[in-house]
C-alpha cells in the first residue's frame, strides 16, 4: 500500500452529525477507513471521473499509462485510444 498523508476539509454541521455516528454504529472502525471506503466506492462507480482523473494524472507525468490503464480497468491499447482522442 502507498504511503498515507493527512487531509483536513469542512464539513455542514448535519454532515458531522453524520460522520460523528460512524464510529458508534459500528459499521467502521475508524472515521478514516469509512472516507476511505467512500471514496473508493465513488471512484468504481464513476467512470467519468475516473477518466478525468486518470487523465489528468497522465497529462501531468504523473502516472504512466499502464497506472492510468489500471485505474480506468481498461486495456493499455484502450486506455491510449481513449487519450488520443480527449
């Protein structure tokens, strides 16, 4: 697994409220692993945003195509397609 960092954002109160009872239902260990899983929810039912993303990493040298092939769950031929034509 790649090394963690710490993010800090704002949340509505009703949504704090929320979060604040992940803990207590028991359903999640931790507030971390609940965004965690959220975030990787999101991210495998949305395709569009993954192609951004993707993308965008690709377009700032950031990843290699066989990264972005993997996170799109595409072939490397139809990630580089894909690409070509954005």
């Amino acid at each position: 697994m790649s090394k963690s960092n710490t993010l800090s954002f704002t949340v509505p109160n009703d949504l704090k409220l929320k979060l604040d009872s992940i803990t207590k239902i028991g359903h999640y260990d931790s507030m971390s692993e609940f965004l965690r899983d959220a975030i990787r929810t999101l991210l495998s039912q949305n395709k569009d945003l993954r192609i951004s993303i993707a993308y965008n990493l690709f377009k700032e040298n950031k990843i290699g195509l066989g990264k972005a092939a993997e996170i799109l769950g595409d072939s490397l031929k139809d990630t580089k397609e894909l690409f070509e034509n954005r």
